[in-house]
C-alpha cells in the first residue's frame, strides 16, 4: 500500500496498491482466454466495442475530470478539454478506422492480410492516464489484439472509473488492468504470455522495458520524452505565434512529452521577444496547476536552480520556489531563460515542467541546426507567412508532429518521435498497424 499526496496541499490524501506477479499472471491468462475469440471478431463489433467506450468515457466526463485534477493537477477546464475530451476523440477515430484495418490488399498474385500479434502488455504514465491507456487500449482492440494495462499507480481514483468504463463497453478479458509500479511493469513484460509491448514513459524506463522485451524478442512500441520546439520566422505574426507556443509549452504545467519548451527567433527579435515571453510567463502564473507530487517539485527546482547557476543562460522570469503567495502544494513558477549555449542541460534535457528556454539563430541552416540539436524528436511548431520557406524549414526538421501556424491537433494521425523519442507511431491506422503484422497469400 502507498499512500499518496494531493498536488494542491502536500497532505495525504488516498491510497494505492501494487499489482503483483500472481495479479500479472491472472491477467495475462484471462487476456489469452479471450483472444481467440476477439481477433477473430469482425469490424461491426470492433467498431461497435470502440464506440461503447467512447461514450461510457464521454458519460464519465465530469467524473473524469474531477479525478484527473485531484491526482494529477491539470485544472478542470483543460482535464475536461483535453484530459477527457481527447481520449473520446481518439476513440472515435479508432472507430472510424477499424475497416480499413481490417481490409485485405492484393498485391500481384498476393492477398495480404493484417493479423493481430495478440496480447499487448500496455505501460502507461500519469501525465495524460486516461487518454494514454486509450490510445494503446483503442488501436489494439481495432487490431483484434487482447491487453493487458499497467497504468501508473499515482492515480488510483482515475483508475477506477476508467475500469468501470472499460467493464461497460469491452467484452470480458479483452481488455485486463493491473495498477502497479516499476515493479509491475517488469513482471508484465517479462510474461511468456504476453506478445508485444507497448511503453508510454520517461526515457530511463523506456531503455528498460525495451532490453526486457528484446531478451525475449517481443516487439516494443515506445513513446517517450521529447524537447519539442517552436521556431518563429521574422515574417510571423510575433504576439500570436508567442502567445501559442507558450500556451503549449506550459500546457499540464509542462508535463507534457511534446511541451514546446525550447523557443527559437531571429537574433534581430531576441530582445523583443525577451521582454514579451517574460511578461507571457508571469502572467501565467496564476493558470497553472501543480505538479503530480513532491518528487516532480524538487526535479523541476534542480533544473531551475542549475540554470540560474550556468553563466550562458540568462533568467527572463520566475525562478526556483513556489508563485508568490503560495505557502503550500506542488506549485512551480512558471520560468524562462534566454540560452546562448546551446550545449547546456536546459536546452538538451526533458525537464517535465513549466520552464522555457529561449535561443537565437541567424541563418536558416543555424535555425535547422538548433531544431534539431536535442536527441529527442517528438513535436515542433513553425510560425512563418513564406509559406515555401516555412515549408522548407519542416522538411528538414527530426520531428514526428510539425504544426505551422497553429494547426489543430489531429487524433487520427500519426504520433510519435524520432531517437530519444521513441520508436513508434499511436493514434489512427497508423497506431492500428503498430499491433498488426502483415501475412501474404500466393495463389
């Protein structure tokens, strides 16, 4: 038993319980029971199932919401949003693909099918639980596969309602939960029951889970951290374009894989853009919420607290402690610094807070240079009105999701990173084919 703290006071509030090697293999069992009988399932009801769960979550919404920001944080307004709202839409999107996943192709004298791998361990984080566990949990029911979930144990109240959902809508021993820790995970992903895995976490765990999956040569989908950034061209629209890119780097109070927390302009903007991030980042002070525990807290003051000791990085606004007023919680202030090394560890290394960190570039091949300076490769946004060159500029950039100008986020697109950023793609037919295998038939 564990017994965890509210973000917003610091005071224990509930508790939680590790899944152990008996409840993995119970688990397991029961997924492999049920697996025949799904993949063999046909794309009415797969269809079906996904929008039963799309809409057993939609009727949970404000249940949801309440959970996601007593356990996590997030305020109310963007766990409805985005916390809930997402995962609905993603859903849906499974929904609307499941035929074409299931659509046989002919290729010369080929039938070529997609099959189901067949049990999925799914690993999930804390930051987005609810949408996480539905990304993975939607593309392997679309794919005819069985899971088994191992969501994070920080959030046992949103566990529960999403297995009250998922209880409603998923047939019996297709979709299987397991909370637990690190522990946990390893005991799942080491099952001689289990086919693939599918991993949503840090970096570190990221390394692990894949050298257990590949000692027994399972297949493993990663979708890790990321130092996504937003680059602004002189000819963008410099309040709009900042006003976004903070917004989304800020988003969760940055725990976010694909926050926009680095920030590139022209050199000739920088000191414009230095006096309007910093009044951007004060000013959302006040819209935050705070980070998951105490250990989050104390990660994000180390990096605040050794950028403000680096000579090449400059501090815009904030710094290390809590918002002025705030006696208590894990609220962080919201920070920026300028950098004009672009070696420093705030510029290469995943924070998972509310800090930015702003650069200059002065050429086009510096800005490529820069974008892609990190190991990660997650996200970038580019904010431009040469549409050829803006083109130009994303089509050198080592990112998985490019938005220009703001482009809305789409569920039934690909989404995942490059390197340090893992090494698949969830959401859409994509995500779909990830737990599919292809099997070609000559006649």
């Amino acid at each position: 038993m564990l017994v965890l703290s509210s973000p917003f006071t610091g005071q224990p509030d509930r508790e939680t319980v590790h899944g152990n090697a008996a409840d993995v293999a119970s688990a397991v069992a029961s997924a492999r029971q049920a697996l025949s009988g799904w993949a063999q399932s046909s794309s009415a009801e797969r269809t079906k199932v996904l929008t039963d769960l799309a809409d057993a979550i939609a009727a949970r919404s404000e249940q949801f919401a309440l959970a996601i920001t007593a356990e996590v944080g997030t305020p109310e307004k963007i766990a409805v949003a985005v916390q809930v709202g997402l995962p609905v839409r993603v859903l849906r999107g499974f929904a609307e693909d499941v035929e074409q996943a299931m659509a046989a192709e002919i290729i010369g004298n080929s039938t070529v099918t997609h099959r189901p791998l067949g049990v999925v361990a799914a690993i999930t984080p804390w930051n987005y639980p609810l949408h996480q566990a539905m990304a993975k949990i939607g593309a392997a029911l679309a794919a005819g596969c069985t899971i088994v979930l191992k969501p994070s144990e920080l959030v046992p109240h949103t566990n529960a309602i999403m297995m009250d959902a998922l209880a409603e809508a998923v047939p019996t021993g297709v979709v299987n939960v397991v909370p637990g820790d690190a522990g946990t995970g390893a005991a799942l992903v080491a099952h001689d029951g289990v086919d693939a895995v599918s991993f949503t976490g840090s970096v570190a765990g990221g390394r692990a889970v894949g050298e257990a999956a590949a000692r027994a040569l399972k297949p493993c989908f990663l979708e890790l951290g990321g130092k996504s950034v937003g680059v602004i061209l002189a000819d963008a629209d410099l309040d709009k374009a900042l006003k976004s890119i903070v917004n989304g780097g800020l988003l969760n109070s940055g725990q976010t894989c694909n926050a926009l927390t680095r920030i590139l302009v022209s050199s000739a903007q920088l000191p414009e853009v230095k006096a309007k991030l910093a009044d951007l980042v004060e000013r959302m002070t006040s819209r935050l919420g705070p980070l998951i525990s105490q250990s989050q807290f104390d990660r994000v003051q180390g990096f605040i607290q050794r950028a403000a000791d680096e000579a090449s990085l400059t501090c815009l606004a904030g710094g290390t402690g809590r918002p002025e007023g705030v006696t208590k919680g894990h609220f962080a202030r919201p920070t920026a610094f300028v950098a004009t090394d672009p070696a420093v560890e705030l510029v290469l290394e995943e924070v998972f807070g509310p800090v930015l960190v702003l650069q200059a570039y002065d050429t086009d091949e510096q800005l490529i240079e820069l974008a892609n300076g990190t190991g990660y490769g997650i996200a970038a946004a580019i904010w431009g009105e040469d549409q050829q060159r803006v083109a130009a500029i994303a089509g050198q950039l080592r990112a998985g999701q490019i938005d220009i100008n703001g482009g809305a986020f789409n569920p039934r697109a690909p989404f995942g990173g490059f390197g340090l950023s893992g090494s698949s793609r969830e959401m859409g037919i994509y995500g779909i084919r990830e737990f599919q295998r292809p099997v070609s038939v000559q006649v």
